[in-house]
C-alpha cells in the first residue's frame, strides 16, 4: 500500500464490494426466489473470519481500519432469498375513537 492514500484505498474496496452486490442483484431471480441474499464471512483473515449479517459489513470494514489493521477478509456468496411472511399485529396506535 506504500504511495497509496489509506482513505482513498479503504473507499475503493467498499466502492467494488458495493458494485459486485448490484451486479448480483441485477440477474434474473430463479423461479419461486424473491430476492438474492448473500452469506458474508468476515475477520481480519481465513483463520479467524466469522458468519456475519451483509448490513453490518461497513461498520466491520470501518473498525478494522480504525484499529489499524492492514487487510481484511471477506466472503460474499450469493444465496437464493425468499420472504417470510409478516405476523398478523394488532392495530393499537390508539387512533381508534
């Protein structure tokens, strides 16, 4: 990394992993799929990266930079989603008159 900007590096890798998960979304969903979904491994490398959600991976990427680490691992693989279906709720916002 020597004669690169540490920012400039660090945005550039969150840019490409932001242009691989839209090229992932953008190809056509399987028939009985809702959306794609992606199982994300993450840790400062193989030997200690652990399952964690995909919205959760900025902040991950941001901490590792902040505590000075060098380099980060990451594992994005592609899944089929499909949507749980919501709960019933009650309807007690108390507009009700």
């Amino acid at each position: 990394m020597e004669g690169k900007n540490r920012d400039r590096v660090l945005d550039a890798t969150k840019h490409e992993i932001r242009q691989y998960v839209k090229r992932e979304r953008r190809k056509t969903l399987p028939e009985g799929v809702d959306f794609w979904d992606f199982d994300c491994n993450f840790g400062t490398s193989v030997d200690n990266a652990q399952s964690v959600h995909f919205a959760t991976l900025t902040a991950l990427i941001d901490a590792v930079a902040a505590a000075g680490g060098d380099a980060f691992y990451l594992e994005l693989l592609v899944k089929p989603g499909h949507r749980a279906a919501r709960a019933a709720t009650d309807n007690t916002s108390g507009n009700e008159e």
